[in-house]
C-alpha cells in the first residue's frame, strides 16, 4: 500500500513533468511509475489470495497464484521496457537524419531527482518485508522500485546533460531513455526465468536435496532416503520422500518417528512445508 501510493503520486508528477519539460526520458520514466503503480495493485491482490489456505479446489494451497503474480511483474516489465527501447531508438534516429530536439525543461530534472529519493527509500522497504516474509512477489516489487530509482537516475543524467551541456547534447535524453530501458529488460527476464522454472516443476537446489537426505539420515531408526522429489509453490515448497525403517517395529513407533522428521524438515524449510514420507520395510 505504501508503494503502491508513493507511485501514484510519482507517476502524476513525472508525467506533468515530462509534458510541461519536453522530457522523452521523463515520460519513459512516467510509463515506468505507470507500470509499478499497475504491478503494486497486483501484487496486493495475489498475496491476499496466496496467504489462502488449502481448500477442495487447491489441495496445496494458493502459493502458485504469487508465482503468477510475480511473472505477471516480469512481463508488464519486459513489454514496457521493449516500448521505451523502442521510442528512444527512434528519436536518436532521427536526430542523426538531422532533427532538433527541443531543450528539457527544469521541471523534469527536478522530477528526477525527487524520484530517485523516494524509489530508493520505497525499495529498502519493501525488499527487507519481502525478505522477512519470505515472499517472492514482494522481493520482485521490491526490485521493480529499484529499477525505477536506477532509471530516474539515468533520466536525471541525460535530462541534465540536455539541459546544462548545450543544444547539441540535447540527444542525451533519449540515450538516458534507452539506457533505461535495457535495465528494465534486464530485471524482467531475472524475475521470469525462476518463475517458468517453478511453473514447469523444476526441483528444489541441489544443495537443499542434499540437506534434506542429510537431516533424514540423522534419526538412526531411519535408513536409505531415497525417491525424492521437491518443488517450490509460491513462497513455500512440497516434499515426498521414501525411507527404510525395521519392519518388525509398531505402527505407533513407525508414526512418531515420521511425525519428528516432519518436524525437523518444517524447522529447515519453513512451517508451511508439505511433506510426504512414504515408509518402506529395511530389506
């Protein structure tokens, strides 16, 4: 919610600023604000239904819907940032066919170094809740406020240098567009690549699996973890797993053994962990 009014508030000024400034980095900046004030409303909405429980419908919860919250970031960055890449190649061009460009206003280079500040301040925030709730979706937002601070740090260079260097360095400002788009791009094929990961099923880190088996192995009524197999959904993950016991044993023994592994990997991987362990007689 707070991001989501510091953007508002950002995307009216920058593109006031960018209108009455004559600012073609400013306005990309704007359409940048327009995007994260458009992801902020997604991003409220996906979390509340991915804090769901389980019901009849979703037997494992609601934590894919933060996965396509998260992808849906990715992409709205990735399109916006192809249109800003696009519009400040086109201006460049044809400013090398000989067209002038009219000189950035004041307005828009104050703009930017508001946007700067602010951003900044909006991204340390977010990403430490982010980090603290372990929430994908939050981090990548977290990353969609630093991406703007970064673009309005390259705004405020090219609509400074259009501004205070001469007539013919007024093609800066497109160049600060371009550059700021590439960033963009950049950020929104990091957020997309670990979610069509997770959306395809792909396992936990190797390094995990491994603290997995090692924590198993750990109980000495317990031998030879093996069929494993992990995934992530949303901000937590599912294990199924197949262990050796003695078969002589009670099921009353059998069920407290499990009942303490269950505990131990939800100590490891986090209380909201699904976790299935099959048990198999020692051989």
């Amino acid at each position: 919610m707070i991001g989501s009014v510091v953007n508002l508030l950002l995307l009216v000024f920058k593109f006031v600023a960018g209108i009455v400034g004559h600012s073609a980095a400013m306005m990309a900046d704007a359409v940048h604000s327009l995007s994260d004030f458009a992801t902020d409303i997604i991003v409220i909405v996906f979390v509340r239904i991915a804090g769901k429980p389980q019901d009849e419908d979703h037997d494992y919860g609601h934590g894919k819907f933060e996965t396509l919250a998260t992808a849906i970031i990715g992409l709205v960055l990735l399109v916006v940032g192809f249109g800003i890449f696009w519009e400040g190649a086109t201006t460049i061009y044809a400013v090398v066919q000989g067209k002038a460009l009219e000189e950035p206003g004041m307005i828009a280079f104050y703009a930017a170094l508001v946007s700067i500040a602010l951003k900044e301040l909006v991204y340390q925030y977010t990403f430490r809740k982010g980090k603290g709730l372990d929430s994908k979706t939050m981090v990548a937002n977290a990353w969609h406020h630093r991406s703007d601070a970064l673009s309005s740090v390259a705004t405020a260079i090219g609509v400074g240098g259009a501004i205070f260097l001469g007539e013919h360095w007024r093609v800066l400002d497109p160049i600060a567009a371009v550059v700021v788009s590439i960033y963009i791009m950049k950020v929104a094929i990091q957020l997309l690549i670990p979610c069509v990961e997770e959306l395809l099923e792909k396992s936990l880190p190797d390094e995990t699996e491994e603290q997995i088996v090692r924590t198993l192995e750990e109980f000495p009524e317990v031998s030879d973890p093996h069929h494993l197999r992990t995934r992530r959904i949303g901000n937590y993950c599912a294990v199924e797993v197949h262990v050796r016991m003695d078969g002589s044993i009670s099921l009353e023994e059998a069920h407290t053994t499990v009942t303490a592994m269950e505990r131990r990997l939800k100590e490891l991987l986090g209380e909201r962990t699904l976790i299935s362990i099959h048990i198999e007689p020692k051989k």
